[in-house]
C-alpha cells in the first residue's frame, strides 16, 4: 500500500534576494513606452510652420519658370489659378541666367569659398587643442577674448580692411576676399572646436604623453580624427557663409571677371526691376552647392554642435 506525501515547500536560505515577477509593460501611450506622441494640435502648428517656411522658397521656384512678361504683370501665387495655362511657363530662364555669367562665377565662388573655409579650420583646430590641453599662462583670459569677438559687428572692420588693402595692393584679388573670411570666421571656429575637444577623453591624451607622442603627433593622430563631427560642422558653418556672402565679395572684389555668383545674381536685375525671373532662376543655379554640401555632412552636423554643451 502506498501512501502519497506533499512535497513540503521550500525553504528560503538566509541571505538568499527571490526574484522579483516582471511586471507587464503596457501596449501603447506615454507610460508604456516612455516617449510621448504629439497631439493633433501640436502637429498642425507644425505643419503650418513649416509651410510658412517654404513660402519664399516656393515662389522663388514658381517665378524661376515664369516668363517675363508673368513674372512683371502678377504675383506668382496667380498660379494656382490657372496652374494648367502654359504660356506663362518656360524654362530658358536658367539658360539665360547661365548665360549671364554664372559659369564664371561658379569657379570664382570656388576659389574664395574653398581656401576661406580650409585655412580656418586648420589654424583654428591647432588653437583648439592648445586650449584644451596645454597649459600656458593667460590661456584662459586669451580665449575669453576671442569668444568676446564674437559679438563685433563685421561691418566694423570693412573700413580698415579697405583702407588696409588698397595700401597693399590686394583690393580686387581673390586674396583679400578669404582673408576677411578667415578673420571673421576664426573666433566662431576655435570656440566651437575647443567646446568639442574638451569633451575627449582625456586618457587617451595622458597615454599618448606616456608613451613619448609629441603635441603635433597626439594631435594629427588623435584629435583630429575623435573631432570630424566639430570640424565638419563648421565647415557647414563657413561655405555657406563664404558662398552667401554679397558685401565683402562686392566691397573687396566688385564686379568683373573675378566677381562671385552672389554678385552675378544680384545683377540679374536691371535697373528698371525687370528680370526677377532671371534672379530667381540664377538664386535656384547658386543654391545647388550649397544643399548638396549640407547633405553630404549633415550627419555630422548635429552631433558636432551639440556635444559639450552639457556636461554631466
């Protein structure tokens, strides 16, 4: 005869943590997943928002096809009215805007845009990273006062830099254009570089010291490569200021063979306002380089603005 027994129950061992049950998460909202959706409201503020940012953009695109006599005789929202009325439209505006010498001005834009953006950034990472990791008196006090140029209007310089120029024979060079460029821009790219290069780990720098690495080899093999995010930001930064700027290619190099695409554009319009068409189609050829730049880097934008600003 066989007599069953119940298993008594276990008994807890001292010292012993049970598992705790793992509670269920919830399917949806905020609480369960941590990240909250935007309302209907918050999406349509958004929306509009955005469409009145494109606003510009639009119509720069819509009279870029429009043919002069539209372009005179109504506003380019008159089109959607009559979106269908194909007389009004045309493409040789950019024939016409290329023609105008915007080929030209394309490689004189290169050849001020590239030097302005490369130069700074080379000097300005080699003053960065004496910033962060030397030590030499007054360091501190020299960086506060490049940070405080920041807030000098440009437009103060111009007179200086014109008598300066004129003195030494540079007005009208390709020279005095990315010279200017380079000092406007050299505050802006040491205070953003140095922002991201503190942020580094320093052990790899002590390492590098320990190991017998000159300041020139920790640099050139450490620093530069952690800090491409911070360099290509600003590289961002200074093409599309260089590319964009009108006053200091028109005061510094002025119209002619060498002039810049910005100054091309802006003669597109005669002096009886006619030829908005050629302008929008000429401002629509020059923005190309500049979208495809910030595409291509874009990555790294974000990233390289970003990091330092908080510290934990």
């Amino acid at each position: 005869m066989t007599t069953t027994g119940t298993t008594p129950p276990p008994t807890a061992v001292p010292g012993e943590v049970k598992p705790r049950r793992a509670m269920p998460r919830g399917g949806g909202g905020a609480s369960g997943t941590g990240q909250g959706r935007a309302g209907p409201l918050v999406r349509i503020v958004l929306l509009v928002i955005c469409f009145l940012w494109l606003v510009p953009t639009i119509g720069i695109i819509v009279t870029s096809f429009r043919t002069a006599d539209a372009a005179l005789t109504s506003g380019w929202w008159t089109v959607i009215t009559s979106p269908l009325d194909f007389t009004q439209w045309t493409v040789s505006n950019y024939s016409q805007a290329w023609s105008a010498g915007l080929g030209n001005s394309f490689i004189n834009s290169f050849a001020v845009t590239l030097p302005a953006t490369v130069i700074p950034i080379m000097i300005a990472a080699f003053a960065a990273y004496a910033f962060t990791f030397m030590e030499f008196p007054g360091r501190d006090t020299l960086f506060a006062i490049i940070v405080g140029l920041l807030v000098v209007p440009n437009q103060v310089a111009l007179v200086p830099l014109l008598r300066l120029y004129t003195d030494t024979g540079l007005t009208g060079q390709f020279a005095a254009v990315y010279l200017a460029h380079i000092g406007f821009g050299m505050p802006l790219a040491i205070y953003i570089l140095r922002n991201y290069m503190s942020t580094l780990p320093k052990a790899v720098i002590e390492s590098a010291k320990i190991d017998g690495a000159s300041h020139f080899k920790t640099f050139w093999r450490l620093i530069v490569p952690m800090s491409v995010p911070a360099l290509a930001s600003f590289a961002i930064f200074q093409f599309l200021w260089v590319w964009n700027d009108l006053l200091i290619a028109l005061l510094f190099l002025g119209p002619g063979e060498k002039e810049v695409v910005t100054v091309t554009v802006a003669g597109l319009v005669g002096q009886q306002n006619q030829g908005w068409q050629l302008l929008t189609a000429g401002a629509i050829i020059s923005m190309l380089v500049p979208v495809a730049v910030f595409i291509s880097l874009q990555r790294f934008f974000v990233r390289g603005l970003t990091a330092g600003s908080v510290k934990g």
